[in-house]
C-alpha cells in the first residue's frame, strides 16, 4: 500500500533542505502530484534536474511539480 500523499507533503517539508526551498503542497491527490514551491526560478530548476518525475509548472516557474509512486 502507497503512502498517503498528505503525509508524503508533510514528509518533503520537514526533508527537503534545497536551497530557497519554501513549501510543499498536495497538487493533485488522485494524480498523487506534490507541489514543490521555491523563492526562485534558479532553485526550482536546480530541484527540478535532479529527477525525472519532476517538472517546472509553465505560468508558475518557481513551482516543481512531482509525481509520487
């Protein structure tokens, strides 16, 4: 059984230490997509290059949105 994606945002708030790194929201529950927000579009690239089930939301380039297993 997956982990619940509520517990999985709280989790990334308390885990991530990406610089500039602000806060994570559930974007999608039934998509199990978590929003990763930073104060810059060069930190949100920077967490964005490191995996493959991440993606810079296009109108909001400081969001990295990630999709969870």
């Amino acid at each position: 059984m997956s982990k619940d994606i509520n517990d999985m945002a709280r989790d990334a708030i308390k885990m991530t230490s990406d610089p500039g790194f602000g806060r994570c929201t559930v974007e999608s529950a039934e998509g199990r997509i978590l929003a990763f927000e930073f104060d810059t579009t060069d930190h949100a690239r920077r967490f964005c290059s490191r995996s493959s089930n991440r993606r810079i939301v296009k109108d909001r380039q400081t969001t990295v949105l990630a999709t969870m297993p």
